[in-house]
C-alpha cells in the first residue's frame, strides 16, 4: 500500500492542493517500510488525484480537501482521510494501527486561508 500525506515541512497540511508536496510512504504489513518526499507539481483542478494515481497512491491524508477533490480522489479509487493534524510521520503510523480516520470535512473557501469547515 501507498500512502501520500499532504505535508508543510514535516507536517500534515491543512489543505492538499497548496501545500509544499506529499510524503509518501510504502507500507507492507503494518509497517513503513520506506518514505519519499515527492514536491507539489502545482495546483491545477482535477490534476493532483491522476498525478497521485500515477504515483500508485491508494490513500490520501490531509487536514482538509474540497469536496470536488475528494470526489476526483474517489474516482481514482484513492481513499481520502481529512481531518489530520500533526507530524505525517504519525498520522501515517495512526493510519495504519486503525486510530486516523477521516472526519469527512469539506473545505469551503477555494483560496483556504484557515477556512475549513471542520
């Protein structure tokens, strides 16, 4: 399985499209077996779901995600967990023992400074 973490310098960020780029993490039996950083190619609507695809993603994480995002996510048979904070490193960790799950929030404000519903 492969993870990708919508990261800020380390840390989970609060909406994937703007953030610096995703840590993706290689996991094999509950375990990380290796993590890259892979930048942010840009925002474009629709791009970041097929560009994640071809990076043979199967799960998003971000703090938050518009809602025609996470559908594009779906569609691409990519499960997406918003609603995450914190170090990536854990988030993923929590993923994987079964203690991140997604608050199935939608950001509202396209430029998101902050404005998440929650």
């Amino acid at each position: 399985m492969r993870i990708a973490v919508a990261s800020d310098n380390k840390m989970v960020s609060g909406h994937f499209g703007h953030c610096e780029g995703f840590s993706v993490y290689d996991v094999a039996d509950s375990k990380i077996l290796k993590n890259e950083f892979i930048q942010n190619p840009g925002h474009k609507p629709g791009y970041l779901p097929v560009f994640l695809k071809e990076q043979n993603v199967d799960v998003i994480i971000a703090g938050g995600m518009g809602g025609t995002a996470q559908d594009l996510f779906r569609e691409n048979d990519i499960e997406v967990v918003v609603g995450a904070s914190g170090l990536a490193d854990k988030s993923v960790e929590s993923y994987i023992s079964g203690n991140l799950k997604s608050t199935n929030s939608v950001c509202t404000e396209h430029a998101h400074e902050g404005n998440c519903n929650g």
